[in-house]
C-alpha cells in the first residue's frame, strides 16, 4: 500500500531563514504526481507545488522549492526567506491509481511550521 | 470567483444523531471531494463525486453517504454519530477531480460529537 511519511510533526524558523521539510513515500508505480500543500491556521488549504515524478526538473514557485529523489522515494519542501505568513500546517501528498484507473490522493500527516519574528 | 463554500462552518450533535454537510465548489467545476481531518489520522479521504456520480469511495463505514446536485454543489451526511465523528470535514473542488491533484479547499465544518 502506497504511504506518505512526514518525519517531523513540528518545526520552527526565524523569519528569513531557509527551511526544509521532509516527505518520503512509498509506491511501487513509476509515474505518479506529488504535492505540498499548506494550511494556515483558520484557513483553506492551498496547494503550494507539484510536482510529476517523470520530470528530473525540481519544481519551483517563488520562494517554495522542492528536492526530489526519486530513487530514494524522497520529496522535500524548501521554503527560502521565510516569511510569517509562512506559519501554517503543511501536507505531503501522493496521487496513486488505482485498480479501476481512478485517481487518489495519499496524505502525510502534516508538518506544523512555526515561523518566528 | 467565489471560492469552496462549506455551511454549517460549525456544529454541535450528540451521539445517535445524524448530520447533512454542505459543499458549494467553484463555479464552473463538477467534482467535489470529502475529507474527514482529525490531529491523529491527518487527512482521510471519503469520496469524491463528478458530474452526479461517486468516483471514489474512501475505507469509512456506511453511515457516511454523499451526493451530488446537477449544480455541482454537493452534501454529506453521516448518521448515527460516534464520538469519533468528531472532526474537521473539508470538501474540495477541481475541474477535473483528483486526476490532476490541484484541489480547492473549503474552509471546511467543524462537528463536535458529544
């Protein structure tokens, strides 16, 4: 069964510091899409990057970039000059087939980041 | 563009009763997925509906149902409430359902069992 593992249930960062949050699947399909996706506090979810596992090409959005290894079933979220706003609860998620060709999303638990004045 | 609209934003059952979440997704999309959110089991996806029709079925027993209007606007209702019921409901909206993963949140109903 596919699972998406979130290391580190809580992490902290000064404002404008660079910080890394980790994710690590499992899936034995070659072609799938994964995602972050932040939660403020009180608000809706939004999706913060994708990426699609056959391109080598780390995504980038803005300040938001990822690591991923595909190899070592890895996907991290830097988020560089971090801003308060930046303060919110962060998923991990991976979107499987299955049997009948339909389309799922698989969710970590969560990363609570804590960004510091 | 107005975004995902969930009512009630928050309410209070006991157990035994039964309860109707509602979901208004973003004008001009037709699927809407359900999640249940608690602290210890993070997201748990329920079910997600397209065009009128249930897509996707999430490991929930029975007494969590679904459906969807020809508006696109959808409801859940969970019968027989547990304690366990207790949880953040959050719907989610997208052109074309979970098959390209960007999904609209709500800000999702907030049910307390007692």
């Amino acid at each position: 069964a596919q699972t998406v593992t979130q290391s580190q249930p809580e992490m902290s960062v000064q404002e404008a510091e660079t910080v890394t949050l980790s994710c690590t699947y499992d899936t034995s399909e070659s072609n799938y899409y994964l995602f972050w996706y932040k939660q403020p506090p009180s608000r809706q979810m939004i999706l913060v990057i994708r990426q699609e596992a056959y391109k080598q090409q780390n995504a980038t959005e803005n300040r938001f970039s990822v690591n991923f290894q595909k190899a070592a079933k890895s996907f991290s979220l830097k988020i560089s000059d971090s801003q308060l706003g930046d303060t919110a609860m962060y998923f991990c998620a991976f979107m499987k087939q299955d049997a009948g060709n339909n389309r799922k999303l698989i969710w970590g638990l969560g990363t609570s980041l804590a960004v510091n004045p | 563009k107005a975004g995902v609209t969930q009512t009630p934003r928050y309410l209070i059952k006991t157990r035994g009763q039964q309860v109707t979440l509602s979901c208004s997704p973003i004008s001009g999309h037709r699927s809407v997925s359900w999640y249940q959110q608690t602290p210890g089991q993070g997201l748990q996806f329920l079910f997600e509906y397209f065009s009128e029709t249930q897509r996707n079925k999430g490991n929930f027993p029975g007494r969590f149902s679904g459906r969807q209007f020809s508006n696109s606007r959808s409801e859940m209702n969970v019968s027989t409430l547990e304690l366990g019921d207790s949880a953040l409901y959050l719907c989610a909206s997208s052109r074309q359902g979970t098959n390209t993963g960007e999904l609209f949140f709500g800000e999702g109903s907030r049910l307390t069992v007692l």
